[in-house]
C-alpha cells in the first residue's frame, strides 16, 4: 500500500528544464514591473499606484470641496481593495504627489507635515490627511459614464478602471520616472499652457513636425524653476524621445549693508536639495578647491529659498559662482528618456507622439461618453413617449389601472390597448399622482422636445469627427483658463559648457620671456608705484649666462603667438603661462609647448582676442628674415 502511493506521489513530478523555468519566471517577473509598477501609461500618464490612489479618494469622495480625511484612511482604502502592496509604498506615492517642489501640477492637497524641498521625511500617515485637488478630479471627469474599461482588482471582488479618462495631458505636465527590468523611464514635466498649445496646433495639423510644435512647447519647465542651460539636448529630447538637459539654479549677484558680496541662491534644479550644494561647497572650500568663499548660510524661511555665500573681499564673483556651477550640483543634467506604455507595451516616445496618442484617447473618451450619453437619452426619450401616450389617454390609463386585479395585469393591459413596451408601461405605473397636473404634463413635453433635441445634436457629434475634435479643443481651453500659468524655468538658448578660461579672472599680468627661453607671468600688482627718488626695484632673476629678452603686460585671457627661429608658430592663453614672482626665473618654454632643442622663441605678438571677426580682417602679420626676404600673412 505504502509503495503504491509512492507510486502516485512519484508520478505526480514533472520534470522540467531549470534553464527554461528561470527564462518564463524571469520574463513574468519583467513584463510584471513594466506594465504594472514601474512605467506609465502613455494615455492618462500614471502609473498603477498613482491610477488606485486617485481612484480610492473618488470612492471614498475625498473631493476638493469637501473636508479633508486621515491619509491612513486613504492608504487602507487602497491596500485592500485595489493595490496589495507595502503601505509605504501608496503613502510615499501620496506624499509626492502633494509635494509642490516634486510635482509641476499637484494633484493632493495635503494637511500637515509633508517633507520639506531639503528631504526633511514627511509625518506618518496617521498625522497628515488629504484630499483631491480640484486639477484631480478633471482626471477623473466622465469615469462613470463607460469612457474608459474596468478590470477586476487582485482577488475579483471588485472592479478598478485601467485608465482615467483624464481632460488633463498628465504625462507631459507632470513627467514621470521610474526603474523597471531593462529599461527605465524618464518624462520630464512641462507647462501645461505650453502643451494644450502644443496639442491645439497637432489637432488642427496633424502633419505637424516635432520642430514645429517645439514653437509652442519650448522645453521642459520644473516645479522648482532654474535655468535650462542649453538648447541642444532639449531638441534630442523632444525629436527622438532621448536627450540631456543641464539645468542652473537660479543665482544673483549683490552687495548687503556691509559692502560685502554675496552669492544667493534662490532656485536649485529639480530634485536637488538645497543642502546637497551647501555640503558639496564646504567641502570643496575645506579642501582648498574652492577659493574665494568666506561664509555659507541657509537662510530659507517660509516666503521661499535663500541659501547666501559670502564671498572673500579679494574674490571675484563670476569665478566664484561658475566654480559652483562646475562641481557642485548648482547645476545638473537630467537625461530625458520617454518611455511610456503604448498598448501595454513599452515604447520610446518624441513630443509629436506623445501629443498624439493623448489626443486619440481623448477622441475615444469623448466618442465613448457620447454614445453613453446618447444611450441614455434615447432610454429618458422612450419612457418620455410613454408618459405622453398615457397623458393623451389619460381617463382610459386611469381606469384601466383601477380595474386591473394587480400591477401585472395592469402593465399587460398598458402594453396590449395602447401600444407601449414593458419599459414605458413600467414608468407609467410608477408614476405619482402629482405628475398629473397640468403644470407637471407642461415639463413632461418640454423635457421630450429637449432631449429629442439633445439626441439629435449628440448623433450629429458621432456622425462628425470634426465636431469631436472641436469639443475636445472646448475642455482644453477650459483647462488652460483655470490651471494655466507662466513659465518657471528660464531657457538660455545658447549655453555652453563652462570653460576652465570661465574660472580664471582676467587680470594684468607682467609675462617675462628670457634669451635662454625661460617663461612666467607675475602679478602686476608685485610691481608697486615708485615714488620721486626711488632706487626701484628687482624686476627678474635669470641663470648667469641668461637675461631678460622680452617682457610686456598682457591679460590673463589674452592670446600670445610665439614665432621661433624656424619659422613656427605656436599660441598659448597666457594664463598657462606658470606664474612666478617676481625674483623667479620661471619655467622653459619647452616644457609647456613642443619646441624642438634646438630651436627658441625669436618673437611674439600679443593679441587680445582671436575669434573677433572685425580684428582678423583688419591686421595681418609681417615677417623678415636676416637675408631680407618679407611676407605678409593674414591671421586666419
């Protein structure tokens, strides 16, 4: 008995290949995160949790006219029915979409401790409550009208919508980002006057190009403004779905009462902390890489952000503050890549199709409410008709009904003497004696003359796509007028990355070069004013059999051109010309440019800037040689 059901137990083992069930387990794992986690949907722009949080504050009518409610309250509501996860996970999402430094456009409105813009954690979630704002609800606008489809939640005992038939472009205003298994996505948010604009021009041509629409959607615009430093990578973006954006906070320049320069700090990039760029600057201060800083403070307060660097009496600001920009997170690269579902699949997306496909999705949610719309009127439009056939044949109805034995025979009386469906003999049934006044049969016919009236017109929007894309223009406008705003993030067209010369101040140099072809430059402020009578003093030091062959003031930024005795030409900026004092003898020329041993400088020619068009065309260069030949060349 007991190898019999050894037997059976044995026979119930299949055996598999190890390598194949970790190739389908891993697929089912990775197509899991994409499409139900990590990515949004290209139509409404959220992804699962943001779609169930919204979906559970509706349910639960958490609206923006209504008080607010426990965020725990929200959080159980979610986790039970709908999202059966961590709670963290639907409060933490709950939180940033409160967050006015994390979300372009907010979407909860939030009571209580939510985290600060320098990564203070928000209060649990039994001390903050919420509810939706009122750009939330146009997420959720029509939802019970059959615009969008259901699906069962995780056990099937209840149904949740798999997209919100959203009147707002989600995806483009608020951006999104998220890690999944071999792809991640990155949308950067943008300003919605700028997108509807976008969106109206697609509308009214669809064979826009995506240089075209970038008229009306210039670039991507934080909820913390900054500066978008460079218009290349915007383009990238926006013309193939992937590109790199450098964004500047915003910094000025100013003097307080003291005299002293500052340095303030009043927007950061997106998703910097304002205390990631103090700890990044005192450390490069204490390690001696970043001069001219006296002081940092934090003085951000409640009326907005305020971080001030008080500079050293000898700093130069420019270099000062293009020395933040380059190595502390004062400025930062954002990489766009616009991956969203499309079908349920992952797709990169530029800017004409993700304006594309909300617009088709918009045309199916207002074709789809249409035709509930058109549904329900025709039901009204059929009991209506009943009513008016009962009020023409009022006295038979009545005594009909009273000498019907029950409702039954009654309705089959209604149905079989005066022609009306089961439907309308229902109504009439159920209708109460006041609606037989003569005031009450006067609206019956008017509310028949009105939804026939309303059933032809909304016959007349399915039967034309062209009114359809005009009541859609109609919401957007609605939209624009009562969410739109100015632009935060300010576009510099024409950044380009910080040059080193950016970091050093142009100031007079005395540059020395000697016989033998030693080379540096000293400060002109070593050399001080003589006065009457005065023994001067020492202006070098050379080797015994060296001396000073050339000396001149050039400017720290200033080109020199240095011709040798064989007919070379080689330039340098002079500040990599090593700087000496005055008694040093310097560095050989050999060791900062190529010259040969046995050649050496025999002359050079100082020139203040060689990308000046007007200076080019108006100097040349004239050369002689010991034996008298002569020629002249031009600079370029």
């Amino acid at each position: 008995m007991a190898d019999e059901f050894e037997d059976k137990k044995v026979s119930k083992v299949v055996p598999i290949n190890i390598e194949d069930e970790m190739k389908s387990a891993y697929i089912d794992y990775s197509m899991s995160v994409i499409v139900s986690r990590a990515l949004p949907d290209v139509r409404d722009g959220l992804k699962p949790v943001h779609r169930r949080v919204l979906y559970g504050m509706n349910e639960l009518g958490m609206y923006s006219n209504r008080p607010y409610k426990k965020s725990a309250r929200v959080v159980g509501e979610v986790l039970g029915k709908y999202h059966p996860h961590g709670d963290s996970s639907v409060y933490d999402t709950m939180v940033r979409m409160a967050q006015p430094w994390s979300l372009r456009y907010t979407l909860i409105d939030g009571q209580g401790n939510f985290g600060s813009i320098d990564g203070d954690p928000p209060a649990a979630m039994r001390y903050t409550e919420v509810r939706m704002k009122k750009i939330a609800e146009e997420m959720l606008e029509d939802l019970d009208k059959e615009t969008v489809d259901f699906q069962l939640n995780f056990d099937d005992s209840l149904e949740e919508p798999t997209v919100m038939p959203t009147q707002i472009p989600q995806l483009l205003i608020n951006g999104a980002s998220g890690i999944a298994v071999g792809m991640a996505t990155n949308i950067l948010p943008h300003n919605l006057t700028e997108v509807i604009d976008g969106i109206y021009a697609y509308i009214d041509n669809n064979e826009i190009t995506v240089d075209e629409l970038m008229e009306f959607v210039k670039a991507p615009d934080f909820p913390t403004g900054g500066i978008i430093y460079g218009y290349e990578g915007v383009k990238d973006g926006f013309r193939t779905g992937r590109g790199k954006v450098r964004v500047r906070g915003r910094a000025r320049i100013e003097e307080n009462k003291e005299g002293r320069t500052q340095i303030i700090i009043s927007e950061v990039p997106y998703q910097i902390q304002p205390k990631m760029i103090i700890t990044r600057a005192s450390d490069l201060v204490n390690e001696k890489k970043l001069d001219g800083i006296a002081e940092i403070r934090d003085e951000s307060d409640r009326d907005g952000l305020r971080v001030v660097f008080d500079l050293k009496r000898d700093a130069i600001p420019n270099v000062v503050l293009n020395n933040l920009y380059q190595h502390t997170p004062l400025q930062t690269s954002y990489g766009i890549n616009n991956i969203a579902l499309v079908n349920g699949r992952p797709k990169v997306l530029n800017l004409k199709e993700l304006i594309k496909y909300f617009v088709e999705f918009r045309l199916e949610v207002v074709t789809r409410r249409t035709q509930f719309e058109l549904r329900k009127a025709e039901e009204r439009l059929h009991i209506l008709e009943g009513y008016i056939i009962a009020l023409d044949h009022l006295d038979e109805v009545i005594k009909l009904i009273r000498n019907s034995k029950n409702p039954e025979e009654a309705k089959e009386g209604l149905v079989s003497n005066f022609g009306m469906t089961e439907i309308q003999a229902k109504a009439v049934l159920a209708l109460t004696l006041q609606r037989l006044t003569g005031l009450e049969i006067d609206k019956i016919r008017a509310e028949h003359k009105e939804i026939s009236d309303l059933i032809a017109r909304l016959k007349e929007i399915l039967a034309n796509e062209h009114l359809r894309f005009d009541i859609i223009k109609g919401e957007l406008a609605e939209i624009r007028k009562k969410y739109g705003d100015e632009r935060r993030s300010e576009i510099v067209y024409y950044g380009d990355d910080i040059s080193f010369e950016d970091m050093i101040p142009e100031e007079e140099m005395v540059v020395t070069i000697s016989h033998l072809g030693y080379v540096k430059r000293t400060s002109l402020d070593e050399y001080k004013k003589q006065n009457r009578g005065g023994k001067g003093s020492q202006g070098g030091k050379t080797r015994d059999a060296d001396f000073i062959e050339h000396i001149f003031v050039a400017s720290t930024h200033n080109y020199l051109l240095l011709f040798t005795e064989q007919g070379k030409c080689f330039w340098l900026k002079v500040y990599e010309i090593p700087e000496g004092n005055k008694t040093s003898k310097g560095r050989p020329i050999q060791n900062i440019i190529n010259i040969p041993q046995d050649d050496k400088i025999k002359a050079f020619i100082n020139v203040k800037n060689l990308k000046d068009e007007d200076f080019l065309d108006t100097h040349n260069i004239i050369m002689a040689t010991r034996k008298g030949t002569v020629k002249k060349n031009i600079y370029a």
